[in-house]
C-alpha cells in the first residue's frame, strides 16, 4: 500500500514510475544494440525474441535486418556435389518436389551459399534434435552419432540489466572457439579421426580476410602449375618443329652422300688389271 502523504506529493509512484520508465529504456537499448550486432554479420539468420518472449527470425544483409517468411523442415538428405560452399548442400522435399538447398551451421536452409575452395571446408554441424553430428572436410562427409547431447534451454529469471551483454564464448553456438589455441590442431582431418577431435579452425573461414589470402595463395599456385604446363607444351612444340625442320635437310644430306658416292669409279678386278699392265708393257 501506498503510503498515505504519498497521495499528497506522489513521491513513491514517482519514483516507481521512473524506475519503470529506465527499465524500459535500458531495455530498449540492449535490444537495439543487439540488433545492430546481429546486423553487423552480413548474410546470416538468427533466432531471438522480441519483448514478449516471441521467437523472432530475422536476416542480416549489408548492415540492415530482414524479417523472412519461413517453413519448418523435418527431413531433408545430404547432397554431394564436387563443388565446395560454406554451408552444406542438402535437398528437401516439399510438396513432392525436391528442392537443392543450403544448411547453416545454426541449423538453418536458405537457397544460396557462397563457394570456396574445398580445402577450407573443415566444420561440422550439430543437430542436437536427432542426436547426430555431420563432419565435413572438403568433399568428405561423415555422420556420428551423439548419444550423450543433452539439449537445454538457458532461462534467466532474475538479471541485472546493468550487467548484461551479449559477448559471449563461441562454444555456446559452434561448439569450439577461433583461437591461436588450436593452431596445434592444422594438421587434424575431423573425418578420419574422432569426433571429439576439434576441427581446423585456423583456415576455417574464420575471418574472410584468412579465406581470401588462403584462396589466392591456392589460386597462385594453380596459376603457376598451369604456366608449367603450357610451358612445357611450347617446349614440346618448339622440339617438334625444330625436328620437323631438320628433317627434309638431312634427308637431303643423305641422298647427296649417297648420290656421290654412286659417281666414284669402279676398283678392277686384280687380274684385268694385270692383263692390262702387260699389255702396255708389250
């Protein structure tokens, strides 16, 4: 109950209505800020809420947030293709027909996906609903079972809005960190290896600045082994056509060599040429 010289000057519902009115503002401010750290990841879907706990879908693409229409999938089948993209080829079938999509690795399908070259690809996905894990490096697919996931949902019923912000470890949402502290871990094939085994996070397209100096290193390096090939046809080219010239001129060379040595005089027998060294001496 309020106070009864509070009818008088107001000063507890005041204070109580400005209370209210800063929550609201604080509020209001962690959300926007969340959304603009949301909108800051470009081509990217998040899940989260409004203020009334909704679950809210939203997309991130050159620095503004979209609200897409979407349709829950059960089912879908891996597709393995020879061409390497961010996300996981997959097809879904939806109204008898089978479309070719791309999972994220927050367990999203949208239509499109960036390709890269396969040997960036070392990642997994975690479907914490079936229990199973989907390994992938490069072309690579492999499929585990994860019988001891326990899916849980983290609620907060008592917070401090003051202290609140929305750093948090990466582990929460991938399950592994991009970090100096697995470079040890470059060398490790997630595919053949144990599950458990973290995969190559240091060219896992951690950065797109990473990505792109990896791709054009390998870009630079099939540059190079092309140029040897051709290279190597020229010289092939160049040989043929020296030998092909050479040819008719030795060939010439050989049949005057044996032209002229058809000219030279035929040697005597020994007797007619005896016969003939008596006659002349008679």
């Amino acid at each position: 109950m309020l106070a009864e010289t509070d009818y008088v000057r107001y000063t507890l519902e005041d204070k109580m209505y400005n209370e209210h009115e800063r929550n609201l503002m604080k509020s209001c401010a962690l959300f926007s800020n969340q959304l603009r750290i949301l909108a800051s990841f470009d081509e990217m879907f998040y899940i989260t809420s409004d203020f009334n706990g909704n679950k809210l879908i939203v997309y991130s693409k050159n620095n503004v947030l979209y609200i897409p229409s979407c349709l829950e999938i059960n089912t879908f089948s891996i597709k393995h293709t020879n061409t390497c993209y961010i996300d996981l080829p997959v097809n879904v079938e939806i109204n008898n027909k089978y479309i070719s999509l791309f999972l994220t690795k927050n367990n999203f399908l949208k239509g499109f996906s960036k390709e890269v070259h396969c040997s960036l690809i070392n990642d997994r996905f975690i479907l914490t609903s079936e229990k199973l894990s989907i390994v992938r490096v490069g072309t690579e697919i492999k499929i585990f079972n994860l019988s001891n996931v326990i899916e849980r949902e983290i609620h907060l019923d008592h917070y401090n809005l003051s202290s609140l912000n929305f750093f948090h470890h990466k582990e929460i949402t991938n399950g592994f960190d991009n970090s100096k502290y697995f470079e040890e871990q470059n060398n490790i094939n997630d595919a053949n290896w144990n599950f458990y085994i973290l995969p190559n996070d240091e060219i896992n397209t951690s950065s797109k600045l990473l990505s792109d100096l990896v791709i054009s290193k390998l870009q630079f390096v099939d540059e190079l082994r092309r140029i040897k090939q051709m290279f190597n046809l020229a010289l092939i080219i160049i040989i043929t056509l020296i030998l092909f010239i050479l040819l008719p001129f030795v060939f010439f060379k050989f049949f005057n060599l044996s032209k002229r040595q058809s000219r030279t005089p035929q040697i005597l027998p020994l007797e007619e040429l005896a016969s003939l060294l008596v006659g002349r001496s008679s």
